[in-house]
C-alpha cells in the first residue's frame, strides 16, 4: 500500500498504478471500501511486456498438465480458506447480499478445482489417417489472454476466465470493472501464493475505455474474455477482427420465461421471482420477459404480485435480505426512466415502480420489486435490456404464437419454461433461440455445463471442459511413415 492507497499487480510487482486516484464504495450507503490509483495505457504496456516474458522464461505454458493442475487446487483451497472474508470483500464490493456472495465465493472455488482437473484429464487425438502417415491433433496455449469483467458478479466471472486461461497455459491481465476491483485484486495475491510464477498474473482495475481498450489493441495480447454490454462487446469484436484474434463475449440479454397452463404454479411463481429478482436483476440471464398462458394468466400474475411485495429489500449485511441496492444512484436512474417508458408505452404497474423510503433506502440507491404489465412484445421495454428489477408480462395462446415472440428479440442468452408436460418441454427448449432453457428451474449453474450465447447475447463458451480449448491453439501433426521417397519430384 502506497500513500493510503491500494496497490494493483502489474508485472509480479505490487504498486500503485499510474492513472488518477479514485475510491470505491460500499453501494448500501456510500461508505469508503478502498482507494487506488488506476491504471493507464502504460501499465497495460508494462503487464503485457511482462507477462510474455513470464510466459515464455518460466516454464509456466510447458508442465505437465496434472503440474498446473496442483496450482489451481491450491488456488481452490486458498479461496476455501477464505471464504467469509472473501464474501464480505464482495458483498462490500458490489452491495450484493451476503447470503448471494457466500454462494459466489464457493462457486469460484469450484471453478478453480474443476478446471484443475479437466486441464489434467484433458485429452488430445490420434485422428484417423488418409494416407501413409500418422495424423495427431494437439493443442498449444495461446500466450496473452485479456479477461475484462462486469462488475455484478466478480469473483464469479473472474474465476470463470482466470482459471481455464491458466489451465491452458497462459498469462492473463485482468481487467475488473473500476468500480469493483476489491475481489479481482485478492485474486491477484491468491494466484501467487498458490505458485503461479511471478508475471504470469496481472490486474489492472481502471476505465473500460483506457485499460480495456489498450488491452484489446495491444498486439502481443492473442484472445479477449469479456463480459459485459452489448455495444461495448461488438467494439471489442471490431478491433479484434482488425487483429484476427480469437474473442469470447458474454453480452447482453433479455430472457424469456414461459409459464404453460399445466404447470405447478407455487413452483413456477418462485421460480420466476428468483429468475428476475435475485441479484436485483442486476444479472445479464435475468428472466425480464414472462410470457403466461392466456387462460391461466390472470391467477398466475395475482399469485406473483401478491409474493412480489413480500420480498425483503433491505441492507446486504441482513442474513434474511433477499434484494440489496442497485450498484449505484446513476444506474438507479436508468431503472426508474425504462420503468416510466414502459407506462408511457401504455404499460400498467402491477407491483412495485418506486423506490422504497425511509431508513436504510435513504442512502442507497434501491428500487422496489417491479412488474409491468399490458405491454406488446414489441414496446422498447420489452426488448432493450434494463439489468434491473423490472418484469414484463405477457400472455400466448399456444405453443406458436409462444415461440413467435420469445425469439422476437436482438438477445438470444437463456430461457425459462415451466410445463409438466415432457414432450411440450422438449419441443419448446429445443425451439427456443438461446444458448440456455431452463426447464421447471431457473438460474442454476454448473461449471461442468458450457455457457454458451446467440445473436447479439455473443460468442464463445464459458464453463464445462471445453472452456479450457476456448485459451488454446490446435495444431495438427503428420508423421510421414513412406519408406520410398514422395512421388512427385521424380
């Protein structure tokens, strides 16, 4: 720590970054977290520079496989020790609620154990020949990978890019949105601890626009993780098709959730209160448009409204909350406007549509459990990504008047449906235009199983083993066995 401030890693070295001095805070209340100096364009020159050095001289991108794999069970376990410190930092962090950071904190701890061991069962192919010769797919690291995080689930989406990046055998600067870059750095310090060699790990809290948008152009960087907006995902889409690199992009979403008239309506109520409400739907897989059966429509929306207003909105360090605040007053500001476009669309207000008073919500930028209904498909509401506590709901009639408005959006990221019928079940998931359906659950994840987006939702795969490839160049080899020598030169 320098001059009170946070020290960020650049290179192997802890010190202060280069860019303007700036705090975090607490989001509940406004409360100082920490103070540092951001990076700037030079420190990303500094990491990138060091971290190819690192890369090449140490040795990391050329162990054994079940080698690298004992760092990041190391890794795994030092999480594990720390893991209601860790959950407080990112409850401090981002105001998520506590119980929601515990579960972060273990999920990134898995991540961390569950690449080790596919990086050291990872297989590579003997690939059938089609001539005299032996014919071998193999796979290489890619060298400087640039992981650039959101900042609604740190730890979480950190995890999920560092620890396949260095399963593979890469480097990897770290870019954590500025706002929340408490957990990224503790991160930092783990990785060394737990051996990664000194310079193989780097991370640069600081503006997407300055440290972000180096990191993306520097040309000895080869792959780009980001996750993040829609707009700013197809900039870094276009700089990276200027530098043919490869890039995998978690973008925006606006997920549609189905109830079918045959479902189990406690079931399906909680399920799409979580699907929208947890993380105050300050969650890119947000189920944000509910579309229920006409004919069970209006029993459905009562039950939903009536449990809505029951949910506990409250400060984050409450065991029992179960919505914090919103990230900041600003982003309080976008929710409420699409809130009023959707009644000035003709929208009606079913729950919520208000900031809560008094107390707590004094000093922190919550917002009240919102559902909109009376709204088209169509209505700007319904299709532009709020990451807010806000529901639409909708009515169909029948399976293809569902599917019709479901996929009648730019997103194509995750889906809901609830029906007790199988065969319905079946049929709707595999028609539905995303890269996740939810069946009678909503918002459950397993880094065994890929992630995977469509449409303007992005590209590329996160989690399951596959992942680890996403960091990896293939390469194939010819083993000539010909005794006589190639035809063809006579």
């Amino acid at each position: 720590m320098s001059d009170g401030t946070l020290d960020i890693l650049v290179g192997g070295a802890w010190r202060p970054g280069n860019g303007a001095r700036y705090a975090t805070t607490f989001p509940a209340d406004g409360s100082s977290n920490a103070e540092l100096h951001a990076a700037d364009a030079a420190d990303v020159d500094d990491a990138v520079e060091a971290a190819d050095r690192a890369w090449r001289a140490t040795g990391w991108r050329d162990p054994m496989p079940h080698d690298r794999a004992r760092v990041l069970y190391r890794i795994a376990d030092l999480i594990r020790d720390r893991h209601e410190e860790l959950a407080q930092l990112q409850m401090r962090d981002n105001g998520k609620p506590i119980t929601e950071t515990r579960a972060l904190v273990a999920s990134a701890a898995n991540t961390f154990q569950f690449m080790g061991a596919a990086c050291e069962t990872m297989e590579e192919e003997i690939t059938p020949p089609r001539g005299d010769y032996v014919t071998m797919s193999t796979w290489e690291p890619m060298g400087v990978v640039a992981a650039i995080t959101p900042w609604n689930s740190p730890i979480a989406s950190e995890a999920q890019k560092l620890a396949p990046a260095l399963a593979a055998g890469n480097a990897v600067i770290v870019k954590p949105a500025e706002v929340t870059p408490l957990l990224a750095l503790e991160l930092g310090r783990i990785c060394e601890q737990a051996g990664v060699p000194s310079g193989i790990v780097s991370v640069l809290p600081g503006k997407g626009s300055v440290v972000g948008d180096a990191l993306v152009r520097h040309p000895k960087v080869r792959k780009v993780s980001f996750t993040g907006g829609t707009a700013t995902g197809k900039s870094i889409a276009a700089i990276a098709a200027e530098k043919m690199m490869p890039v995998t992009l978690e973008l925006g979403g606006k997920s549609p959730t189905v109830v079918f008239d045959d479902t189990d309506l406690d079931h399906a109520v909680n399920g799409v209160l979580f699907g929208i409400f947890s993380s105050s739907g300050e969650s890119c897989i947000a189920g944000s448009r509910l579309f229920v059966q006409s004919d069970i429509a209006d029993a459905f929306i009562e039950r939903l409204v009536s449990k809505t207003e029951s949910l506990r909105i409250g400060d984050p360090r409450d065991e029992v909350t179960q919505m914090g605040p919103l990230i900041s007053h600003a982003h309080q500001g976008v929710v409420e406007g699409y809130v009023r476009m959707g009644v000035d669309e003709g929208g009606q207000v079913l729950a919520g549509g208000a900031r809560p008073e008094g107390g707590v919500f004094e000093a922190g930028p919550y917002y009240r459990p919102t559902i909109i209904g009376g709204l088209a498909n169509d209505a700007r509401m319904c299709q532009e990504e709020i990451f807010g506590p806000v529901l639409a709901v909708l009515r169909f009639d029948d399976e293809e008047d569902l599917l019709a408005q479901a996929n009648d959006s730019v997103f194509g990221l995750a889906a809901g449906l609830w029906t007790q019928d199988y065969k319905r079940a079946w049929r709707v998931a595999r028609r539905l235009d995303t890269g996740t359906v939810w069946i009678n659950t909503y918002k459950q994840f397993s880094i065994t199983t890929p992630f995977t987006a469509r449409k303007a939702s992005g590209i590329g795969r996160d989690k399951g083993r596959m992942a680890i490839r996403e960091y990896m160049n293939q390469k194939s080899l010819y083993w000539g066995l010909n005794d006589a020598p190639i035809p063809w030169a006579g």
